[in-house]
C-alpha cells in the first residue's frame, strides 16, 4: 500500500532529486572526473558534434576510439572551431585532461589542432609555456 506524502515529505523528495540532478550535471560538466596532469591525444577524426551540452569529437588512435570534450557550442565557436573547420579522416592533436578512470576513453580538451591551426576552447586552462 503506498501512502500519500505529506508537504514536508513533498518538499525534502523535490530538494534530494534536485541535489543528485545538479550533482550529476557538476561532474559531467565540471572537472572534477579528469586527472590533473596534460594529456595529448593524436588521431583521426571520426566524428564531429558541434552541439549541446558541449562539443565533441571522436577521435580514432590507433583503432581506440576517443571520446574528446570540448567546450560548450558558443565558447567552441568562438574560439575558431567549427564543422566547417575539420572533417572526418582529418589528423587531430587534442591536449587536455584524460578521464581519472583509466579504463574510459575519455578527456576533455583545452586545445585541438587541425591542419596546424590550434583552437583554444578553454584557453585559461592551457599548459603554461
């Protein structure tokens, strides 16, 4: 038999599905599931997305297939990267932040360079020189 909540029990449900929403979207969005140190990733473009929540690129090393976080659509666009920019089959150099888990094929990218050209979507975050 279930019971009716009450307005209390309402509102601490609302308040813990809202916390494990915002806190799922925090680590998805953030950097807290990335390593600390640089990481360099080179391959061939398999896929580009530019798109919400980010964009992103899948990127083919060595028959791996990456998955490569760039920054949101507006701040990938504005720092020069666009669909018109590279294509599938290109050469990729990502450099950023692998996953902490090792076993996932994942880093979010401060920098991608296409054809020579580097496009800083987070260029705060770069190396320093």
């Amino acid at each position: 038999m279930q019971l009716p909540l009450n307005h209390m029990q309402g509102v601490g449900l609302a308040a813990a599905l809202m916390l494990a929403a915002g806190t799922a979207a925090y680590a998805h969005h953030g950097w807290s599931w990335t390593q600390d140190d640089f990481f360099e990733l080179k391959g061939k473009i398999a896929a580009i997305y530019i798109g919400n929540p980010h964009a992103t690129l899948d990127v083919d090393a060595k028959g791996e297939v990456w998955r490569v976080e760039m920054a949101p659509p507006a701040r990938t666009i504005a720092a020069g990267f666009t669909e018109t920019v590279a294509k599938v089959g290109d050469a990729v150099t990502a450099i950023g932040h692998r996953s902490r888990d090792q076993a996932e094929k994942r880093m979010k990218a401060v920098r991608i360079i296409v054809g020579g050209k580097s496009y800083d979507v987070y260029p705060d975050r770069l190396p320093p020189a």
